[in-house]
C-alpha cells in the first residue's frame, strides 16, 4: 500500500490504493479523501474514508476495539 499521508494521485494504481473503511471503496482519485490516524502499541494506525459522508457514518469505534 501506498505511504497513507501522501496525496492520492492519478500515479496511484487500484491495486495499491487504500480501501474506504465505512463502504469499501478503492480510494483513487478522491479529493474529497479523509484519513483519520492514531498510535497504538508504538505504531501508526490508518482509517481511511473516500468522503465526509462515509467519515461521518464512522462509528468512532477502532477496529480491534
């Protein structure tokens, strides 16, 4: 998977690209694109949304919580 804090642009190929957690969608060429990240047992953890609107149906809930 592609580096998630780097923009998401034309270059990034379906197969590398991050998924929606609310709807599953592949994530390419979305300017509305939001990633929600945090640390957990010293490492980084990514949450990414292809729009406000699947952000917003977001539990809150981390998975494996």
């Amino acid at each position: 998977m592609i580096d998630p804090t780097s923009d998401i642009g034309e270059d990034v190929d379906e197969s590398d690209a991050p998924t929606c957690h609310t709807c599953g969608k592949k994530i390419v060429m979305e300017p509305e694109h939001r990633v929600v990240s945090w640390i957990e047992d010293d490492a980084v953890e990514h949450l990414h949304f292809c729009d406000d609107e699947c952000h917003e149906g977001w539990s809150g809930r981390r998975p494996g919580r």
